[in-house]
C-alpha cells in the first residue's frame, strides 16, 4: 500500500473506470495514460499518435472545468472508483479544452446527435487532463477488476501466455451484442481458413442504450461455445473472454481500434465483419447504417501495414432454407436468405414471440427468451426546465397516460416532493445541487433495472448533474430528455408559488434563473415550449417520440383523449 499525498481526486465514471484498466493492463498499448493535447488532435486529424504511431480513437479524461482550473502541470490525481477508493494515479502532463464539434465530424463523420456515438461525444465533458497513469496498489485493482467487471475478464499477459501454450495462430472475434447463428458460421469459417483457434471476446463495457445488458450477452455467448467443436486431442477450440471496453459506436475507426487492441492479446488474426460498431438506425438511409456495410474492411485493409495483425474480412451470412445452412450472402443468395435484424429480435422477445429455430442454437434462444420472459427493460423519461416551465404538470399527465397503457410499475419522481422527502437538509449550492439529482439517479436506477418507467420532473439546473443522472440509469435503461424550454419572461408570468417575485425581492436567493444559472442542455432528445401548442399537442408530442424510441409501444388514441382534453 502507498501513501496518498494529494489533493486532487477524481471519481471515475463508467467509461473512464473501463480506460483506465485497459491502460493499467496494456490492452491500449502503446498508450501510458489518457492523451495529452497534441496526441488528442493528431488522433483526431490523423489516426496517429504525434509519433506516428497508428492509434483512431481518443482515449481522454474528461473532467469538469472547475476541475480543470485546479490543476497545474505536474501535479497528482488520484483516479478513484464511485466508493471513492483510489486505484491509480495521473501525473498532469496538460490540461486542455477539446474540440468536439471537431471530433464529432473526423471520427463519426457527422454531427447529427441522432447518431449515438455523437449524442454520447457531445454528452461529454469539454476539459480535459492528459498524462501518464499508473497503478497504485496491485492486490486493490485485481479485487477491484473482480468486483466491477464481470467473470472471464483476462489480460493480455494471461491470454499471451495461454496462446503460447496453445502453439497455434489466433483469430479474434469482437462482439457487443449476443452472437447468433450467423455469428457462429462465421467464426467456425475463420477457424478453419487459418487452421487455429478461436478467441471470443465479447465487450462488457458501456455500449449503447438498447443493447443486451452484459450480463445476458455473456450467458448467451457462454451457451453458444458449447456448440463449437472440440480440438483432436479433445481439448476445446474456443476461448471465451470478457474485454470492459467501452464502445465509441465509431464504425471504421472504431473496427481499427478493436485489432490493435486484440494485437496487444497476442492475437494473428482479426475478424472484419458486416457493418462493425455501427449504431444503426440512421433515418437517411434505407438500411438504418450510418457508414457504408463494408467501409470498415476498406479502412483496415488500407492501413494493414502499421499493424502486426492481419485482417479476415467477411460478408454478412444469413439462413438458406433451402440448404438449411448459414451462408454468406451474395447477389445471387440475397432473395432467398433469411435474417433478423437485432430490432426485430428484441420486439419478438418482448412480445412473448418465438425465436425460429435457426435464428440461434437451443441454449441460446432460451437464455435470451427467459431474459425478457420475466423483468423487461425499464426506462426513464427526464423533464427538465426552469420552475413554472411546465414540467411537472406534463410529467404528470404523462405518468397517467402510461400508467395506464403499460402492463408494468410507471413511477413519477418530482423534483419538489423529492427535495421534501428524500433530500431534505439539502441547500441550493452547486454542491447540494448536484447531490440531489445524484440521489434521484440512484432511486431511478433500482426502479428502470427492474423494467420500471420512471418520469422525472426536476428543474436539474446543471450539466454535470444531469448528466450524473443519465451514467445512474443508461446501464439498465433507456434515458429520455426532454427540455421544457419555456422562456424565463413566462415563467415568472405564471410564478404559482411565488419565488420569482421572492428572489426579485431579494427575500430569497439561489433562484434558478434569478440568482443561479440554468445550463441550457446541449441536445436533448425533444425542446418543448409550454403554451407555444395546446398542452395535448405537446403530450402528443412527447408520446410520439418515446413511440419512436421503442421505449413504449404505440398508444392508443382513445387512452390519450381520456386523460388529457383541450
């Protein structure tokens, strides 16, 4: 154990707790810690670090700037986990303003929040701290690496040493959902072109809201490599191993970035399939991909030469059922193959459907069929606005409507009655603030990963709390944002309470939008202006977007009509 002599903690979200073990453990190798300015915008500019070594994604601490000022160049910072324990520290090499706007349009090609990579970028906090990183006690990161990620998880020097044994070539195979019989035809395909074995290495960081929970990807993954065959001498041919890597959804750099990771396991080869780390759902496209189908394999062939490790690239392979096998799509295949899209699959589970027989082997289906046989995904709707904006009084028809369409537990969660009950003693500093929302996120979380809908009314003033609150739920959820953007002018208009007129008095203060900044948000996923429509017009509105989101099913007309009227 080491002593810590410094003022500077900071507690690690979920992504930077997931960067921070994969650096400690050499899996982002040649990276020593989160970038510094000048390799944060050569990444960006050039897919390189300033030593021309080749690195796509940028792999930064993001810190708040209040945060951010403290620092001065050398200082240290302990990285701790939500309970505060320390697990490594950062010598401050610099402290920089990164350009996401930037970032958004090299890495993702775009700036429309609609894409889920983007939405989660811009999320994202602006200041950030560059420098080497290094862990602080050896016996605390392994206990803490078995509480926070899940069985399976394996070095590189432990993977390294197991291939050594197996004196074979490698081919790896990344996956963030559960893998299907596609999946398996082409990994068995891989196997037999290299003549070797076979890493399966599923993600089980952050992805993106609507994935499988990680969890059942990994029971679902688990059942699939009973399947594989074993090797002459009996021995298996498949290795299952858990990676806590948290998806960017940056689609071609994003497929480069997972070899070289791969390559730092000592891995040969690398699978380059359909479509990879694409989120799908890009509404300006017939088939929903925000890159073309194989723009990764393109951009992995072109830059094969910095890598050690060798692509495998491959079609998509969907079901024949005339030769009742999987088999890679073609021109000539494409009519008379079968295939369900990762949506359709979810609908059919969450409707009680069956899975058909050759979508997946037996065990498969029935990790997955059990998985939304019993608690379904939950999901939080978040109203946030300046007081007397409107959210309440919307949050609340909005429970009712749901409470009754939905066949589960639909909770409302009021910023007024939760600072009654569970956060009183709480003042209005920046500190207590976020403290309350935090407590919020908490609550919510138990509730969503139950399958609950959760309505929250709060006028969550700050970005930070905010967006503490989005990390508390999207793990378990859906998170949905919906800014009540009604002018300040109108709010102290209406003024039911009074407290504008109390803070223009000056008898109170800490007022938000008086005395006390609300932060805008940045990219909701719905603005509404009370009183700019009737308030059925902005309920139909917000129902209609979660009706989008597949966070609720489609409401019937008749429902609505009885709980709200013009």
């Amino acid at each position: 154990m080491c002593a810590i002599l410094t003022e500077h903690v900071w507690v690690l979200n979920r992504q930077q707790r997931c960067d921070l073990d994969l650096l400690l453990i050499g899996a982002f190798k040649p990276l020593t810690g989160f970038l510094s300015s000048a390799d944060y915008h050569s990444v960006v500019e050039h897919m390189t670090l300033t030593d021309h070594q080749l690195w796509p994604i940028p792999v930064v601490l993001d810190v708040t700037e209040t945060f951010a000022a403290s620092l001065a160049l050398g200082d240290d910072v302990v990285l701790a986990r939500e309970d505060q324990t320390p697990l490594a520290m950062l010598t401050v090499d610099d402290v920089y303003e990164a350009d996401l706007q930037k970032e958004a349009i090299m890495i993702y090609g775009t700036t429309d929040t609609r894409h889920e990579g983007v939405a989660a970028l811009m999320r994202r906090r602006r200041w950030c701290v560059g420098g080497t990183v290094r862990g602080l006690d050896a016996e605390r990161l392994d206990l803490a690496r078995r509480v926070d990620f899940l069985p399976l998880y394996r070095t590189p020097a432990e993977l390294r040493a197991r291939f050594r044994r197996l004196k074979q070539p490698v081919v790896a195979f990344h996956t963030r959902n559960a893998m299907h019989g596609g999946h398996y035809a082409l990994t068995q395909k891989a196997q037999e072109e290299i003549g070797g074995h076979l890493l399966l290495h599923p993600t089980t960081g952050p992805t993106k809201p609507g994935d499988l929970p990680p969890a059942v990807r990994l029971k679902a993954i688990w059942a699939l490599t009973q399947n594989y065959p074993l090797q002459p001498d009996g021995s298996p041919s498949v290795t299952l191993a858990t990676l806590p890597l948290a998806m960017r959804m940056a689609g071609p750099r994003e497929a480069v970035w997972h070899a070289l990771i791969r390559q730092n396991f000592g891995v040969n080869y690398f699978i380059v399939g359909r479509a990879p780390a694409d989120p799908g759902k890009n509404p300006n496209r017939p088939d929903g991909f925000w890159y073309p189908p194989y723009a990764a394999q393109d951009l992995i062939e072109k830059v094969q030469g910095q890598m050690q490790i060798r692509p495998l690239v491959f079609p998509e392979y969907a079901w024949d059922p005339k030769s009742s096998h999987y088999i890679a799509v073609t021109s000539a295949s494409a009519g008379r193959v079968e295939q369900l899209s990762g949506t359709t699959v979810r609908q059919m589970l969450q409707a009680g459907d069956t899975l058909p027989q050759w979508y997946a082997p037996a065990a498969v289906r029935r990790v997955l069929h059990d998985t939304y046989s019993g608690t379904r995904r939950g999901s939080v709707v978040f109203l946030t606005g300046l007081p007397a904006s409107g959210k309440s009084t919307l949050a609340s028809a909005l429970n009712h409507v749901l409470a009754m369409r939905l066949d589960r537990p639909v909770t409302l969660l009021d910023g007024d009655v939760i600072r009654r009950r569970l956060s009183k003693g709480l003042g209005f500093s920046r500190e207590d603030r976020i403290e309350n929302i935090k407590r919020v996120g908490f609550v919510a979380s138990l509730l969503v990963r139950h399958g609950g809908v959760v309505v929250v009314a709060m006028v969550a003033p700050l970005a930070e709390g905010r967006r503490s609150f989005r990390e508390h739920v999207e793990p378990w959820g859906d998170f949905v944002e919906i800014y009540v953007a009604t002018p300040l002018s109108e709010c102290e208009r209406r003024d039911p309470k009074g407290l504008y007129r109390l803070a223009r008095e000056g008898q109170i203060a800490e007022m938000t939008g008086i005395q006390s900044p609300y932060e805008i948000p940045e990219n909701p996923d719905l603005k509404i202006v009370s009183g700019e429509h009737t308030f059925r017009e902005d309920l139909n509105t917000v129902i209609t977007l979660l009706e989008a989101k597949e966070v609720i099913p489609r409401l019937d007309e008749e429902i609505l009509a009885a709980i709200v009227t013009d």
